[in-house]
C-alpha cells in the first residue's frame, strides 16, 4: 500500500536503521532501497544540515519519542528540496518498540511563496529607504553651487568693473551648470527609485575639480576666518569622470574641515601625481578623530557625539557611494595620539578608467610592438542558463561583448551515450572547461563528493607551470572551486598557488546569513563581481576565473519564470562591471579576451531541473569579444572543452605536448590550436 502512496514513506527499526522506503522515496532521489539501507540515507542531506537532523533523529529513537524536522535534501536532477520529515513510534502487539513509521512531504513551494511574500514586503520598504536616502543626499549637495552664487547676486549689484563682473558671471555660469545636473538627477524618477545618479564621464583635470569645489566652499571658509591654502601642480592631470560628483567629493571634504575647525583655523588642500595615480589631499586644524570611528567613517549621514561642528550644524555625505560614484579610493590616517591631531583625508584618483565610474588617463600610452602586447583573459561561468533563455531574455552587455566577437550556441555533456557522456551538473561542467576534458577523464561527476583526477591539468596549471611570471586569480561562492576542482597547493595538482583569490563566501554566514530562497547567493554574487571587476581594472592578472551562481538557484527556485528571467537581467548588469574593466584595461594597451558561458541547460518541462542528456540541458552557449573564429564557432557546434584551448592560444601559451594530447577540446579561434578533439 505504501508504494501506492505519492508521499515518500520510511521505515526504521530500533537501533535507527533504515528498513523500508517506498516506490515515491526511490523515484525522489534516483537510488533502490538497498542504496539507503541503514545509513546510508545520510549523504542525501544538505552538508549544512545532516549532522543536526541526524542527530535528533537518533536522539527521537532513543528518548522514544516522535520525530519532527524539516530538512534540505537532493534530488535526482541535483536540485536542493525542502521536505519536512515528519515520524511516530511503532510498536509490536506485547508492546515491544519496533522503530519509526515517517512520512516526508516536499514543501519547497509553499517555502518559496512565503519567502516571495517577505521578500516583496522587504523590497518595498528598501526601495522607499533608497528613494529617501537619495533625495535628502541631492538636496543637501543642492546647497554647494548656491552658496557662491548667492554670494554673487550682490557684487553684480555693486560693481562697476567689466572685469569682476565677468569674472563673477563666470562663477555663477560653472555653479548653475552643477546645479541644473543635480536637479535633473533629481527629476530623473527612475534614478530615484533604484538610488542611482547619473554619471556624466567628460575630460577634465584635477586642477579643474579642486578649482570648483574651492569656489564652491569659499563663503563657507571666509565666513569663519579660516586660512585655505591651495597647492597644485603645473602639470595638467588630465583625467576622465563625472566633474560635478568629483567636485561635490572635494567641496564636501573642505565644509567638513571648515565646520570642524575653530574659527580662524588653517585647511590644505593639495593634488600630486604619484605614479599612475592622483592624489588630492585635504587636511586641517581641526577636531581628530578616535581610531575606533574610522570603519564607519564614511557611513551616509554619520554624526558623531564627540564632533560637535563650529556655527550650524552639518551633515557630512561624502559617504561610500559618492566616492564610488567617482571612482575615488577612500584612505584616512591618523598620525597622532592626541585627541586633537590634523585629518588628512586623502582621496586617490586612478589615472585609468576603472568600472566605468572612474578616472582615466587622458592620454593613452605609446602603443607597444605587437609581440611586447600583454595577452590576458577572463572567462565568466554564470549558472545554469540554457541557450533559448539566453537569447530571449535581454542582455545589452553580454550583446556588445558579441559584437566585438561573437555569439554562439554550443554543448556540454560529452558524446550522449558514448564513453565521454558527462552528467549535465554544475561541477563537472566546470571542469571541462578547466581541463577541456570531458567526465570520463577528469572524474567528476557530480557537486559533491569529488576526487578529480589530477592528471589531466586544468588552465591555471598550464599557466602556472609553463609561465611563473603569469598572474592568476579566481573569484567564486564556492571555496571548491579553487581547492578541490583546480587543486591549488594539492601535491598531485601540482603545487601551484593562484596569485589572487576571493572566494569561500557560503562559508560566511555573518557577512551572507542563509535565506532558503537564495538571497544571499545574489548578495554573495555583487560582492563576487564587484571585486573581480575592481582586481581587473587596477591590477590586470593574466587569467582570470569568475564564477556567478544565483541563476541557476533561482531557475532550481522557479523553473522557467520571470522571477529566473530577472535573475539573467542581474547576471548581465554583473558581466558589466567586468566587461567596462576589461575595456579600460585595453586603453592600457593590452589585448584581452572574454568569454561568457554557462555549464548546463536545463530541463524542457519546468527548467527547475538539470543534470540528464536532454537536449536543453545539453545546449548551452558561449559569447566572446574575439573576432577571429574559426567556422564551428560561427556554425554553432562549439563545446564547452573548447574554451581552455582558446583561451590558451589567445595568451600564447605554449601547451606542454603530453598535455595538449590529452584534451578533447580545440580551440576556435581562427588560427592554431591547442588540444585534440575526440
């Protein structure tokens, strides 16, 4: 009878040991009684989640008490599901204690429609916070460009100079401009909603930045006494970013030294190139401050109780997000004890284009010889996303990347049925990329429980050992994917150490606390391509890996959906951060080459699952900004074995022959290869 049940029913004698599960359990995890008998049921749950749930299981057995838990298990198709395990006590006619006798719902859905509901209620309450935030910050740097044009009105009344008054007109001309691009942000509805400004990218110089902010902040300083002392270079530093948010970042560094000073208090600002860099500094005689307040130092909108401001009382924002918008790097120092040292606030301005939101050189460099070019590369793994999605959701970035380059559909899974058939999961779809092998030589066949075989070498080794001198680095969630998958530091890998790395992030559960609908992916996800966008554009390693998850929990979450279609929208905002550093670094003079690819379909009824031979789950796509590929690249039969060999013929690496044998993948690119299709 219970095999007849849709429910997945068990049974489990008085030591705690699994005797019976019916037909429905089976079909759930893919596995036959004897495969669970015992306990062997046990790696069927979440890591995260087995030793609590197993502990009071024993614990119920042994106390002689029902059983309640609700727990994540795997599916067949490899997607995490929510049951909630629910057992009581059986007993023999003499009254003997036989074991339990549970029943297992799955109640992931009903999971995923309350967090849908908290998470509605959430946005909404953060989207009214952003719309707050941003209008009090624009109304409060409304009052910078006034301030000197007030000033003005009445010198123009009294004057009778044709050479003051230009002069004056010229002022309120520059601050009228500042002021009519804040209120048009202002007046932007959809920049309000999201809590973004937009940037106006022009040529400017540093000397043109200070020269604005100090005008700005001239009545300020006159009408407290103060002494400004201005010292820039001859040199032009020429660089490109928005004027008016780099002019509000300085003009509000100097009110918060005026407001913090006595009257009659002395304030320098200065700008000096140092390296590739410039570097405004503005500090004073006034208040220091405690070193335990610097972490929150530039927090919006932060007031301290030991900063009491000279006159009226101000609001400091040159928070994080305006020295972002900039494209600043905030530093602070403190170079007394006293309780009243000078605070040297120092803003460091890349003479490079970085995020798009930075500043850049305004002359390129002496372009090298072809053979003195760096050849670099970056290739971005996002989750999950078949191929029919791909090309039906909007994505502007990933479009621009395939302009340049191109777009194609392509494939993983090995030969369907044949001895290189490889299951359609995440994990050992990465490693045909980073091997260019397929499963029946890496061997790794599923997301846990992985003993790759070392043998066959992946990308960052090759690079590693045939150039020390290349720069690696690799930004993830998972920690596996450096330790486990490429092998660093592991003897039979090859010792090797990647020179950059950001990753481990599930493992923070303070920074990234767990939410069953995957929230903490997306946020672990920004911070993921936040910082691989940042390492491109300031220090340019040779290769690199990024690997972004939450589209493919969100298509395990929802299936085909617009809930997963928006997480494919997010995804391409990510690839975006990327794309703009790698475009900046090619102003540098380097030449770099980016692949975006995912490691699996999905399935063609819901697209919640994954891992079978399906042609869905089998199709997936690869965009670069390559031009020269070769004619399977452009008629569609590409796979995902290819990407490493490409990517190592585009940097010039010299694959070892006893390596290059091994690998099933060759590359597309027009001309040469590394690897052997098999």
């Amino acid at each position: 009878m219970a095999d007849g049940l849709p429910l997945m029913i068990w049974v489990h004698d008085a030591q705690g040991n699994l005797q019976f599960v019916n037909r429905t359990y089976c079909e759930f995890f893919d596995v036959t009684p004897e495969q669970v008998a015992g306990l062997y049921w046990q790696p069927l749950v979440h890591p995260d989640d087995v030793e609590a749930y197993a502990s009071e299981f024993s614990a119920c057995v042994r106390d002689r008490r029902a059983f309640h838990a609700e727990v994540r298990v795997r599916r067949f198709d490899g997607e995490w599901r929510w049951l909630k395990s629910s057992a009581e006590l059986r007993f023999s006619a003499s009254g003997e204690f036989l074991g339990m006798v549970g029943g297992s719902p799955d109640l992931t859905d009903r999971k995923s429609a309350t967090n849908e509901l908290e998470q509605l209620a959430s946005g909404l309450s953060e989207a009214d916070r952003r719309k707050n935030e941003f209008r009090a910050t624009l109304a409060h740097e409304l009052q910078n460009p006034l301030a000197p044009i007030r000033n003005g009105l009445p010198i123009l009344r009294m004057a009778h100079q044709p050479d003051l008054v230009a002069n004056v007109v010229a002022m309120m001309d520059r601050q009228l401009g500042h002021l009519v691009n804040l209120v048009d942000d202002l007046l932007d509805v959809s920049r309000v909603r999201t809590g973004k400004v937009t940037i106006r990218a022009e040529l400017m110089t540093v000397q043109e930045a200070v020269g604005a902010a100090v005008e700005a902040c001239r009545p300020l300083i006159d009408e407290k006494s103060h002494t400004l002392e201005v010292d820039l270079p001859a040199e032009a530093l020429a660089v490109t970013g928005d004027k008016t948010r780099l002019m509000q970042v300085v003009a509000n560094l100097l009110t918060y030294a005026a407001n913090y000073c006595e009257p009659g208090g002395r304030i320098r600002i200065t700008a000096v190139r140092k390296g590739g860099e410039a570097v405004i500094r503005v500090s004073d005689t006034g208040l220091g401050i405690a070193p335990d307040l610097l972490p929150t130092l530039w927090d919006l909108f932060t007031r301290r109780p030991s900063f009491q401001p000279h006159g009226k009382q101000s609001t400091r924002h040159t928070n994080r997000d305006i020295i972002k918008i900039v494209g600043a790097r905030a530093a602070c120092s403190l170079h007394m004890t006293s309780c009243r040292p000078p605070i040297p606030i120092v803003h460091r301005l890349p003479l490079q284009f970085l995020l798009g939101l930075t500043l850049v050189a305004a002359s390129r460099p002496p372009s090298p010889k072809q053979s003195e070019i760096a050849h670099k590369a970056v290739f971005i793994l996002l989750d999950g996303i078949p191929a029919d999605v791909i090309e039906r959701v909007p994505t502007p970035v990933l479009d621009e990347i395939a302009a340049a380059g191109g777009y194609t559909r392509a494939y993983v899974g090995g030969e369907r049925g044949g001895p290189t058939e490889t299951p359609t999961i995440s994990a050992p779809g990465y490693m045909s990329l980073l091997t260019a092998t397929w499963a029946n030589k890496h061997n790794v066949r599923g997301n846990s429980n992985q003993s790759p075989n070392y043998a066959y070498w992946n990308i960052f080794r090759i690079v590693e050992t045939v150039d020390p001198s290349r720069r690696t680095a690799l930004f993830s969630t998972w920690l596996d994917n450096r330790t486990v998958l490429v092998g660093e530091g592991r003897p039979d890998a090859g010792v090797f150490t990647l020179d950059h790395a950001v990753d481990g992030f599930e493992r923070d559960t303070v920074a990234f606390p767990h939410d069953p609908k995957s929230q903490y992916i997306r946020a672990i996800d920004e911070r993921v391509s936040t910082e691989a966008a940042a390492h491109i554009a300031t220090k340019g390693p040779d290769l690199s890996w990024v690997y972004l998850q939450h589209t493919d929990d969100m298509g395990h979450a929802h299936g085909d959906s617009e809930a997963f279609f928006d997480a494919v929208r997010q995804a391409d905002a990510r690839v975006g951060r990327i794309w703009e550093a790698v475009k900046q670094r090619q102003l540098l003079g380097e030449n770099w080459m980016i692949v975006v690819t995912t490691d699996h379909g999905r399935d063609e009824l819901t697209g919640k699952g994954h891992g079978r031979q399906s042609t869905r789950e089998r199709t997936t796509w690869i965009v670069t900004n390559q031009p020269r590929l070769d004619a399977r690249f452009t008629n569609g039969t590409p796979a995902i074995v290819d990407i490493a060999p490409s990517i190592l013929q585009h940097m010039r690496i010299a694959v070892p022959a006893e390596v290059a044998q091994n690998m099933d993948g060759v590359s597309f690119l027009g001309s040469g290869s590394s690897g052997k299709r098999q």
